[in-house]
C-alpha cells in the first residue's frame, strides 16, 4: 500500500479527491497542513457509534464499513467508503454524537483533521462549506436508494420466505391430516373389530345349534347387542366426522326416558356388581335430541363402568333451577387425575385402560353444546367423578 506522509504528498492526493477539486492552492495547501496520516489495521473500529465527534477523516488508501447498531443481535450495514470518500462530518456539522460506527474493511491509510481545524476551515473557507453542503447532499441522495433498495430486497426475501412458509405449512397439515387419518383409522378397525369377532362367533353359535330353539334365542341376543354397539359406535364416528351436529328435538319425558336408559345398561351395570339410582325430581317434559342424548348418557355410563371394575354405585339425578336443567352424573370410580381431567375432551384421547376410539367424551361435549348447555367435571383419584350438565329447558 502507498503511503503520504509530507504535507506536499497529502497535498497532491487531495487535489485528486472530487471533494477538493473546487478549491484553490491556498485553501487546499492548509487543509494539507493540518491534515495527520495515520495506517489503520483490518477490522479495527475507527470510532463507535454515540462517541463524542472528535474529527473527520479521508481515505487514502484501503476500505472502510459504515454499520448501525454495529455489536448487536441485528446490525446494519449502511455503506462501505473506499479511496477519495471521506466519513465522519456529519457529527461535526450538527454537533451531535456519532450517528454510527465506522471499521476498516482492509488496511486502510487515513488522513485526519481534527474538530477544531476542520470547523476552522469551514468557517473561513466558503467554497470547503459548498463543497461539503454537495457532498453530504449526494451522500443523502446514495443514502436513500441504498435504504429504497435495501426495502425492495428485503420484500423480495419475504415474499420468497412467505411462499416457502405456504409451502411448508401445506405440507405439515397435509401430514398432520395423514396422521390423523391413521390414528382415526387404527382406533375405528381396533373398536370394530372386537363386535364383528363377537358377531361372527354368535353366528357360528347359531348355525351350530340350529336345531336348538333357546340356544337360537340367546345367541341372536348377543348378536343384537353387539348390532347395537357397531350402531352406537357408527354414530360417534358419523357426528365426529360430520364436525357439526344437527339436532332433531321432540318433546323428552324425562321420568321415561332414564326408564329406556335404565333398561340398556342393566346387564352391563349387573354383571359388574353396579349399582343404578336414578333420582329424578324433574320429568319433564323438556325439548331434547333424544337418540343423541342417550349417546351421551350411554357413554357416561360405560366410562363409569371401566372405572368401577369392582362394582360400585352409579347414579343420576335431575333437578330444575329456573328455565335450567341440571343434572348430575356421579359414579364411585377410581376418579381421574387432574391432567386427564383437562385433557377428557379432546378428540383421540383415551385415558382407559380398555381402550376405546377416544371419542366418546368429546361426543358427549359437542351434543351438549350443541343443546347449548354446558357441562362440568369433579373427579377425586379413588373417591369418584361427577358430571353436571346444565340444559336450557325448552317446553
């Protein structure tokens, strides 16, 4: 790298520089002067943003970065200066600290003029204040189509990221709805499968002891039952499916209505030594979608029922308060965690140790929605859980 060093030396570069290039001898000869050489190492800071202005330099020889915000987690580089620029007048101008931090890109070879010999040479030198009022506006003007490009890159950047972020979140909920659909899968052939083995085998049973009219009997029992349940799961899977229930009210005598559901839950409360009580205080009649709401107490039932395998009591009771109808649905389980309680409603989401598709607790919850009531769970680990649901009364 070439190197100035006598005022002579200094003074025949800055004649070259577009910044001089109006000036006479004299003025240019006592800027020379004035003018201190100085060989900056690569990558050292000349001077750092909201220091006191201390003077102005002019690059000889070398490159030098202009950054905002230079040390931070998002700095910005504003300009790079190479031989004939000079940088730090501003601060000297409007007497304010520096606005930026200036580093050397290479070796670079400066001359600097300190702040009281440049603002001397301003003061007396009108054709120095001209030239500098020219070259700060046309640095403004270079300022701003870097700033206008910089924008038009970055909008650039962002819309090729936001069209790859389109993409990519195509392709996660297209997973997402594969996943879904192979565990929406796998819980329906899992929960079909046991009732069609249970049918096939009755119907063996059947073909077996034709000539056995009991036999037959008992059989086609257990087939019916079983028809039920591939009846009842249909429908879970249908209203999850559908996402939207659509209700058919009719008028619900209450008092007959737990007489049916008393009736379909009898050998299976039996048989695990459950205890039903049914206490109902209100009758009725009330506006309800009946074969739905026997799905939600059904699925209550059979929660309570792998929760007591031991036996236990089940019990329901309806009561009226105001244009409300409550009604409680208690049984003396084993009860639930607070996590599982949280967690109950959620689709997919068995916390049995009998499985199940995982959907029958959110079927109860959207059915009760859907009637516009609400419903809400107590639940002590070996003491029990209780469910109230609060339905506007219709009739």
């Amino acid at each position: 790298m070439p190197r100035v060093k006598t005022p002579a030396e200094i003074e025949e570069f800055l004649r070259r520089v577009d910044f001089f290039r109006d000036l006479g001898d004299f003025e240019v000869q006592e800027i020379a002067k004035r003018c201190r050489h100085m060989v900056v190492e690569k990558g050292r800071v000349i001077f750092r943003e909201g220091e006191k202005a201390d003077g102005f330099y002019i690059i000889v020889d070398g490159r030098v970065q202009v950054w905002k915000d230079y040390g931070s987690d998002e700095p910005d580089l504003l300009a790079e200066h190479e031989t004939g620029r000079f940088f730090g007048e501003m601060a000297l101008i409007d007497q304010l600290p520096r606005s930026a931090t200036v580093i050397t890109r290479d070796e670079s070879e400066l001359l600097y003029l300190e702040r009281q010999d440049f603002q001397k040479i301003v003061e007396e030198n009108v054709s120095v204040a001209k030239s500098i009022l020219v070259a700060v506006s046309s640095m403004v003007r270079a300022s701003n189509e870097t700033f206008v490009e910089g924008l038009r890159q970055r909008n650039r950047e962002l819309k090729a990221a936001n069209k790859e972020l389109q993409k990519a979140q195509h392709q996660l909920l297209e997973s997402e709805r594969l996943s879904a659909l192979g565990r929406f899968s796998s819980l329906i052939l899992h929960d079909i499968k046991n009732p069609i083995g249970i049918l096939k085998g009755y119907a063996e049973m059947v073909i077996l002891h034709a000539d056995d009219p009991d036999r037959v009997k008992e059989y086609a029992d257990h087939v019916v039952k079983q028809a039920n349940r591939l009846n009842e799961l249909t429908g879970e899977l249908l209203d999850y499916a559908r996402g939207e229930i659509r209700l058919n009210l009719s008028v619900v005598n209450l008092k007959e209505f737990f007489r049916e559901f008393a009736g379909a839950v009898k050998e299976r409360f039996t048989t695990k030594q459950i205890d039903l009580r049914l206490d109902i205080r209100e009758k009725g009649p009330v506006m309800l979608d009946q074969a739905r709401m026997m799905r939600v107490f059904l699925n209550l039932a059979d929660n309570a029922r792998k929760a007591m395998p031991e036996g236990g009591t089940f019990a329901i009771t309806t009561e009226r308060e105001g244009d409300r109808l409550i009604i409680r649905v208690a049984d003396t389980g084993s009860g639930m965690s607070e996590e599982i309680r949280k967690r109950m409603f959620e689709p997919f989401y068995s916390f049995s140790k009998m499985g199940g598709t995982g959907l029958g607790m959110l079927i109860v919850k959207n059915v009760i929605d859907a009637h516009e009531g609400h419903i809400e769970v107590e639940s002590e680990i070996e003491k029990g859980t209780t469910f109230t649901i609060t339905l506007p009364i219709r009739v």
